[in-house]
C-alpha cells in the first residue's frame, strides 16, 4: 500500500486531479507532432459495413473462435493494492484495458451564469433506460472538485453531448489546461446551442444530445490513502434528447451510425474510430439448443462454471 508521501509525489498540489497531463503522462511520444507526421493520412469511409462474425458456423459449447489459441496464454495477477503500487498505475491499466469507452462531452454553467465549462469525460455511460440516465465520473473529489463538477453540483444541470469524428480536434481542445475563467468553446472554435429544459447550451456541432438533471452524487474514497477523496460519481437524468434530423429514423427511435461515426476514447492519448461492425442475434434456448444438437450440453450448474 503507497504511503502518503508517495501518493504526494503523484498528486503534490491540491488542484491537481488524476487528468493531470504532467503528473500522469499518458503521452509517450516525447515529440508527437514528428511521430504523427509519419503516420498515413486520415482515411475516409464512404459506408457504414457490416461483416460477418468470425466464425459464422459458431455453435453452443464451441467456445473461442480462435481455435484455442487465447488458452495458451497465461495471465499476470495484478493486486491494485499491491505494496508500493501507485494508483496512477491503476488508472493507466483500467483506462487502457477497458476500451473502447464511450465519451460524454459535458457542458455546464456556473450557479450565477456567468461562466460555461465544456469537457470529455471517458468515465461516462448509459446506466437506464425508463428513465434515462447517465453516469459520469470525475477525478477527485468536492474538496478538488473541476469547474464542470461544481457547476453540475451547484446547479443541477448539464448537457451530455456525444463526440462525432467531424469535431474530434475541437472536442480534444477543451481537455486543455486553460487558466480558470477562460473559455473552452471559443478555444475550440465549437458551436453553443440553446436547450429547452436545461440553462447549459448543448455543441451544435453534436449528432446527438442530452439535457440532463442531476439525480445525485457520490464521493469516493481512497483505499490507498484512507481519508483521501479520489471521485466522485454523477447519476444524471436525460430529460430531453436532441438528434440531428439527418441521423434520425422517422419513429424517432434509432440514430444511423454512419452519420453518427462516434469516437471511443482508448488507453493513454488513444482515441478510436468506429466504421465497421457484426449482428449476432441473441439466442433463444430451445431453438438454439435443438438446432445446434446441444441437448447433450444440457447441464446442472457446477462449481466453477
């Protein structure tokens, strides 16, 4: 378990959150711009294409589609309280194992107006449905709390904005270290529009949009350093939905992913793009089993499996 005056060394001002480019350098490229200019241009994709699985002929009790390769494999036990183990560590494994995320690009404004906040937030996701809501995650807790917490605290109210390839630069812009007071819309050059429930603009430049209210929240603490506040969970209701008229069906029920073309955040500075994709419908038991001649895989629930 990390001392305090380790987790000092990783977070020696109050201000500074687990964001915080310069303490955990999520960049590895020590000249970016130098490797980017050796990389191949940006490729277009004219369509949105489905495949087939790999493994189209797949049945009950095949199990991996690699022909047994992954088994070979063994794994590492890696304990997130190990000893000595800094917690940057653990944000770096869980940001760059669990991937794709989706990005929810929160736009907030202070209790007297007077000042807008615009930021990605890869702790992001869809948690129900009737009603809506969402969850975002925020480094640090109330004591170190970001504009865009404080605002969505103070006020109750946001917009969740989902990122689209078009506006990947200008959406990445806003993550920047500004001086408080400083505008993040007009540093990446992004659109505000107008909400009907909710005082926070949502980008206009955005496929798909949500006015939400905050539900509540909820503090973390640190298991490396009791006492310390490392999070703090926001449950956000989505009380209206904007869509851009082009990427939505005419019941008003489905956004077209080829107009959509979301961006997932990866691990480190990795972003992904999304332009191909499989179907695979979910089975039904007694269809399935009787199809596949599984009846023979029929069986009680053991330990272990």
């Amino acid at each position: 378990m990390s001392s305090d005056k380790e987790q000092r060394e990783h977070d020696p001002k109050p201000h500074q959150m687990m964001d915080n480019e310069k303490t955990i350098k999520r960049n590895p490229h020590p000249d970016f711009k130098k490797v980017e200019a050796s990389r191949p241009d940006w490729k277009e994709y004219g369509s949105w294409d489905f495949t087939k699985t790999k493994k189209p002929e797949w049945r009950l009790g095949d199990g991996p589609n690699d022909g047994g390769e992954c088994l070979k494999k063994e794994h590492v036990e890696i304990d997130p309280y190990e000893e000595g183990r800094s917690p940057v560590f653990n944000y770096k494994l869980l940001i760059s194992a669990i991937i794709p995320r989706p990005i929810g690009f929160c736009s907030t404004v202070s209790k007297d107006g007077t000042k807008t906040n615009l930021a990605p937030f890869s702790y992001f996701q869809m948690f129900n449905h009737d009603p809506p809501v969402f969850i975002i995650g925020y480094a640090g807790g109330f004591d170190k709390a970001k504009d865009s917490l404080t605002n969505l605290s103070e006020t109750g109210e946001c917009t969740i904005n989902i990122i689209s390839e078009h506006f990947l630069e200008a959406a990445n812009a806003t993550s920047i270290n500004a001086p408080y007071g400083v505008s993040e819309w007009a540093l990446s050059g992004l659109h505000p529009a107008k909400c009907t429930s909710v005082k926070p603009d949502r980008v206009k430049e955005a496929v798909f949009s949500v006015e939400g209210k905050l539900m509540e929240t909820k503090e973390l603490e640190s298991r490396a350093t009791p006492g310390k506040k490392t999070g703090v969970l926001a449950i956000i209701e989505g009380v209206r939905f904007w869509a851009r008229e082009d990427a939505i069906n005419e019941d008003r029920n489905l956004i077209d992913p080829s107009i959509l073309r979301p961006v997932a955040r990866l691990g480190g500075i990795t972003y992904g793009r999304m332009h191909e994709a499989v179907e695979i419908p979910r089975p039904d038991f007694e269809e399935r089993t009787k199809q596949d001649n599984a009846e023979h895989l029929i069986k009680p629930k053991a330990d272990g499996q």
